[in-house]
C-alpha cells in the first residue's frame, strides 16, 4: 500500500484478493503483484494520476500452483469441521451448488453446526470462495488433495451416503426399493421427480447428482444384489433425463454404468426389462453421438439376448449405423431378413416382373378401402407396430440411397402391414 502511496479505502479490496491468492506469504505477494503489474492488470494511469486496475478482472485471479501447494501441506491442520466440510464438497468435484449444502445440512455426514458456520473461514484462507451460487476451490490441487486424503473406503461410503440422502428428496427415494423391478422401473419412467420444497435445484439435476455420487461409490461397493438392481434403475432414470434434455454424452454414461451395476446379473428373469432399456437408451445415445461401435456393441448386445419383437429397436439402430458408415447393400440385407422374420411377404428376387406384380397387388387390395375406412383405421399405442415402421423406415432410408429395387417390394409390403394393422404416423414414409 505505502509502495503505490494511495489511501487504504482505495487499496482494501486488492489487499483482501491479494492476501486470500496468497495465503499472506510474503514471497508470493511480491511474485503476484509483479505479475499483475507485467500484464497490466494494475497499471499507472496519468489520467488519475495514479496506480489504477479493474476490481472484477483482480477478482477473477487464480490461485497459483505455488500458493496452492502451500495450502495442501496445511489442510490436515485444519480444525475437524471445517475439514469436514471440505471433504463433503470435494466430492461433488471442484464447485458445488451452494442450494445443495442446504439441503445436506441435516444429512448426517455433514460437520456439526452445518456448512455455513465454515464456509467464510474457508473463504478467508482461500481455500475456497463462493462465485454467485457457487461455491468453488480455488486451485485444483487443492480439491484433489482434499479428496485424497479420505481414505478410500470412507471415501466410497462418504459417496454413497450423500447418494442415497439425496436420493430420497427426489423419487428415486424408497419408490424403487421394496417394489418388482418392473413396477418399480414404471413409477421411474413415469413420474416426474418429487417438487422439493428445501431447494432450489431442478429436479433432474438432483437425480443425476445423487446418482453420480452413487456411481462415484461403484458396484463393487455394494455387496447387496437387491442395491446392484437398484441403482441400475437410478442409472436409467438419470439416463432418461439426460437424453430428454438431449444431453446424450451424460446420457450414455448413465447407461454405461446402469449396465456395470448388473454386471453379474445381466438378462435374467429380474432383471430383463432393465437391461433392455438400459441397452436401448446405450445404444440410442450412442447413434446421437455418432459414436458407430459403441451402437454396434450394444445392439448386438441386445440382439444375442432377446426375442425378434424385443430386438427390433436393436435392428433399426444397426440398419441406421451401417446407412451412415456407407453399408447400405448390408443394411438393406439386414432389414429384409428381419421383416422376413415378421412374415413380411417380401419376394426372393426382384425383377421389374416381381416388382410390378406386387405393386398390382397392392394397388388391388388397397382399393378395397376407402378413404374413410383408412382415416378411421389409425391406431394408437401399439408399441410393436410402431417399432416395425420405424424399422421399414430405417431399411427405406438405406435403398433409398442406392436405388435400391428392394425399396418397391418393401413400401408395398408395408402399405399392406398397415392397411391390416391400422394406420400410424410412422406409416406415412412408406405410403405414397
């Protein structure tokens, strides 16, 4: 302050910023002022006669490899709450929301007096700073050295409970736990996450978290079969999440560890229909992402483990990836074997003879409706007939980029299905 010989109502603020990026050292005083002087962050302005520096850009500073490490070697000095504290909130990596340390305040892991009693302490021995409704390390060896030091079984049971306590404000909750996995998987699927009334936090974000924090545990923790199935489930409704809010990458890897939990109990009786939504929402996030091997993986996956009608989200994916690596000729191929498989009348050749005779046929057949009949004939909620056009349009997609004359056989043939099997959105791409 006497060195830029300005009054201490005008210097206060950078001393309080320069002392908490510091730690008060006075080497890394000096080092930091020198660089803030050779970037010009603080430069002398003959305007104002005076040193001068934007307050928010010096509050923006990072806390330097140096000053952090010192901060490190002094953490296990730290009074036990306020280590505590620390513990809690790496666990949710370098920041966490400061609506989610309320709502911990009464999880019975949290330190005594709960978090708010250490957070400005903390704060002025920057270690940590609050940024809006943030509540931030202020160096990344500081967090992960803070995360080191629990000792890893406490650190997966530390996890676990933070998961399971914030797993119960959401309808993760017990609505899983004493329930037939597929009622339990239903009221998932179905209901919206519990409007909590402790947080402001949006409800999607608070079943990620608590799943994440179960993930961070990892299966092997878990020793409990009943639990393995469990959070499977947690995995898929944060999945499901996820992909409705097209956020397929945290989606994908909701699946993934959805699908590590049931390592050992993949595709048994129990466990059926939760891993076949497991590997659909896999494999799906995996054609958002482009990622072809991964949707090859797990579409296979399901292929080799369910019925034809299970599969037939699994075959479409398949036809779509190898459309989109060049593989029409096999992706057509592919398609044709399955409607066969669904006893679609689908001709062994397909000579222009075949080709008109069917679409004679169709024509014929097709006449005997009118229009009337086929706008009363639409259906709704047949799940499986609108797998099969969704299938039939993935197989058109591919001959139609190359000229395929399969493409007649297939339209009429589906023209056909529909004309029997009633009228649905997914119909249209084949109907002209």
């Amino acid at each position: 302050m006497t060195e830029m010989r300005l009054p201490r109502r005008l210097v206060s603020e950078l001393a309080d910023v320069v002392h908490k990026r510091t730690h008060g050292h006075a080497l890394f005083v000096v080092q930091l002022l020198n660089s803030l002087v050779s970037d010009l962050t603080i430069s002398y302005s003959p305007l104002l006669h005076r040193f001068y520096w934007d307050q928010d850009n010096v509050c923006t500073l990072n806390t330097a490899d140096n000053v952090a490490s010192l901060i490190v070697s002094n953490l296990t000095s730290l009074p036990i709450g306020e280590l505590q504290c620390l513990r809690i909130i790496s666990c949710f990596g370098m920041q966490v929301h400061i609506d989610l340390l309320e709502l911990l305040e009464v999880f019975k892991m949290a330190p005594q007096g709960g978090f708010g009693l250490y957070l400005r302490n903390l704060c002025d021995q920057g270690i940590i700073e609050v940024i809006s409704t943030l509540v931030v390390f202020t160096h990344d060896l500081i967090q992960e050295q803070v995360y080191k030091i629990i000792p890893l079984k406490e650190r997966q049971q530390l996890h676990c409970e933070i998961g399971i306590f914030l797993g119960s404000k959401t309808s993760l909750g017990a609505s899983s736990e004493h329930k037939p996995i597929d009622a339990a998987m239903d009221q998932l699927y179905l209901s919206d996450v519990s409007d909590n009334e402790e947080t402001h936090i949006d409800a999607s974000s608070l079943v990620a978290i608590a799943t994440s924090q179960i993930n961070h545990a990892g299966p092997e923790f878990f020793s409990d079969r009943s639990q393995h199935i469990r959070f499977a489930s947690w995995n898929f409704c944060a999945g499901k999440n996820a992909a409705d809010h097209s956020s397929f990458r945290a989606a994908l890897h909701f699946y993934k560890n959805g699908i590590a939990f049931l390592s050992h109990d993949l595709w048994l009786e129990d466990t059926y229909e939760l891993c076949l939504k497991l590997y659909e929402g896999a494999a799906f996030s995996s054609s958002a992402l482009g990622e072809n091997s991964q949707i090859v993986m797990y579409a296979n996956g399901i292929i080799n483990n369910v019925n034809l009608e299970d599969s037939l989200v699994a075959q479409s994916l398949l036809i779509g990836s190898s459309s989109v690596l060049g593989k029409y000729t096999e992706s057509v191929a592919r398609g044709i074997a399955v409607l066969r498989q669904l006893k679609f009348d689908i001709p062994a050749t397909q000579t222009p003879v075949v080709v008109m005779q069917t679409i004679e046929r169709t024509e014929r057949e097709a006449s005997m409706y009118n229009f009337s009949q086929i706008a009363n004939n639409q259906k709704r909620g047949d799940t499986k007939a609108i797998k099969i056009l969704k299938l039939v349009d993935s197989i058109v997609a591919a001959c139609y980029q190359i000229a395929s004359p399969w493409l007649p056989l297939v339209a009429c043939e589906t023209v056909r299905y529909s004309l029997q099997n009633g009228i649905h959105a997914e119909s249209a791409s084949c109907e002209f």
